[in-house]
C-alpha cells in the first residue's frame, strides 16, 4: 500500500508530545480533523479552521480562523500546532523519523 509517511509519522510525533507535555489545553490550526478529534479523547483541543468544520465531540471546540489574522492575543497559547505546515516541512526535508 503506497503512501506518504510523513503525513503519518507528523501527527505520530506531534501527539507524542502532547501525551508527554500533558497540556491542559492544546490549540490547533487547520491541521487533520481527525488529529484533533483522536487527541480530544485525552486533553482538551480547540481546533480553528478556514471553514469552521461540523463536528460535535466531549472534549474538542471547533472554529473558524484565518491564519493570516488569528484572533488570538500575544503569548495566549501554551500548546500550539498547525501540523499542515510541519507536514509540508517534512516533505521538502524528508528522513526517517525515530519515534
């Protein structure tokens, strides 16, 4: 089965992190839903998009957001990740990954 692997070792690495750091609450921007959604089962996400997506579940808030004009203030956030652009990042500089 053909795919990209750093679309799956990115989230892979990123909730790693959050099971270490164990933030009280974790921001995303416009990464996979599916991302914030698994994650939400464990902490509280709040999850901002370009097109507020239509989901309902316990521990995720959904919103809508241009990451040009975030409508957040100054050093508001604790836990951050907008793991589409990690994503691109990887794939421009692509290596194994050890998890």
């Amino acid at each position: 089965m053909g795919f990209d692997r750093h679309y799956v070792y990115h989230l892979a690495w990123a909730a790693r992190i959050l099971q270490q750091t164990k933030p009280h609450q974790h921001v995303d921007i416009s990464s996979l839903i599916h991302f914030s959604a698994i994650m939400s089962a464990f902490l509280q996400v709040d999850y901002y998009d370009y097109r507020k997506p239509n989901i309902i579940l316990s521990g995720l808030t959904v919103g809508q957001a241009d990451l040009m004009r975030l409508p957040f203030s100054d050093n508001s956030i604790a836990s951050l990740s907008c793991m589409h652009t990690v994503a691109h990042r990887l794939g421009s500089l692509w290596r194994p990954l050890r998890l």
